[in-house]
C-alpha cells in the first residue's frame, strides 16, 4: 500500500499546523479538532465501501442492539437463507409488516448515542445489517493512520475552517478547488469499481422477477426474467 494512505497522523498533521500559524485559542489543540471534523465530513458524505460492515445480528424479542460503531446509516438489511453469502430477502425500514423494521436512537445527554433494531415480524434466518462504520477520533499520540488519503484530510480541514473564519477571496477558492479536485478523485478510483453494471426488477421482498416484454413490430410477449436488454432492436 503506497505511503500516502500510510502517513502518521503526527506527520501529516504538521503541514496543517503550518499552515494554520496559530495556536487556537479557545481550541486547545486546532489542528487536532479540524482533522477530526474533516474525518467526520468526508465520512458522512459516502457510505465509503472501504468502511462497510456486515453485521449479524442475535435476536431477542425481534430486537436487537446495534454495535458501537454504528452511526444511523443503513446501507441494506437481509437474510441469507441458504448460506451462500448472498442476499436472499431484504428487510427495510419502517417498511411493511413481513420485511419492515424500525431504527430507535436511544439518545441519554450524559451516554450519547446508543441504537437498537426491531424487526416487525420474526425474520426467516439471522438477519445481517450492512452499514459503514463510524471511525475513531484521532488523539493526536502515538501511531495513527487516516483511513482517507492525508491529503484530502488536510484539504477538507482546511475547508472547515476558512468557513469558520469568515475568509473569502482567491486563498479560499484555491483551497475549495483542491478539496474538490481530490474528493473527486478518490471517489472515482475507489467507489464503485468492477461493478456489474445491469438493471433487474425486484419484488417487495427483493427477489428478482421476470416482466413482460412486447415488442413494437407484433406486440409478441416474452419473459425477459427481470433484465433490461438494451440491446433491442426496435424497428
């Protein structure tokens, strides 16, 4: 893995302090706060594929607590009903009484945040949440790795706080393109990549299904088995 996604966090953290020029204030560690902030700014802006946990859950009541690291964001819900590491029902929230579920945040001022999943009816198998997980604040000691490229790090801290100070003009427009420029850039060269790029129609359940299909010549019908074909021809 190249150096860039393996930089400490006290090295990459100096060029933000030079940067900056300050020592803060109120903040007693700044560059310590805005990093932590960039961190949670970029990981809330995706579901990072990177950062994406397959949680089994154990069921009591057809309730369950969900793990620290859970944050609110719910990418799928399902069964795997013959084992075969893949989706065999899909479960969704505040949906209906057979696949539905419902999310409560027990929020307490003095604990935090602490949530649980109820099901609407017993699910069919062990039910897996598939969510990306929450990551932890840098403390500024010892050795400590950035999950994003530091660059991007630095570049979305800075964003944060030349919002914060009010600053405008040609220094922030540069800093806005750079963040720009490398969200983008990670995005296209980790999102998404060798995915199977069709399109199927699913049942309320998730189950893939077959449609009917009519041409525009004879109106004859075929079973097309859920796949647009793109590829028609059409007269």
């Amino acid at each position: 893995m190249g150096t860039f996604l393996n930089e400490p966090y006290l090295t990459f953290s100096k060029r933000l302090t030079d940067w900056l020029n300050t020592s803060g204030g109120e903040v007693s560690n700044l560059p310590l706060d805005l990093l932590n902030r960039a961190q949670y700014r970029l990981w809330a802006y995706r579901a990072w594929e990177g950062l994406i946990v397959h949680q089994s859950l154990t069921l009591s009541s057809n309730a369950s607590s969900l793990p620290s690291d859970f944050a609110g964001a719910v990418v799928l819900v399902y069964i795997d009903t013959n084992s075969d590491g893949k989706p065999d029902m899909y479960f969704y929230r505040n949906g209906n009484a057979s696949s539905g579920y419902k999310l409560v945040d027990v929020f307490v001022k003095a604990t935090g945040h602490a949530w649980t999943i109820t099901f609407f009816a017993t699910p069919g198998g062990t039910p897996v949440i598939v969510y990306p997980k929450a990551l932890p604040d840098f403390e500024g000691t010892g050795t400590e790795y950035s999950f994003f490229p530091p660059d991007l790090l630095l570049a979305a801290a800075k964003v944060i706080h030349i919002e914060e100070s009010d600053l405008v003009g040609p220094e922030y427009q540069a800093v806005l393109n750079s963040y720009a420029t490398l969200l983008r850039d990670y995005e296209q060269s980790n999102q998404y990549q060798n995915t199977e790029l069709r399109m199927s129609v699913l049942d309320d359940a998730g189950d893939e299904i077959g449609v009917d299909d009519y041409d525009l010549e004879g109106g004859s019908e075929t079973d097309v088995s859920g796949v647009w074909d793109n590829d028609r021809d059409l007269g």
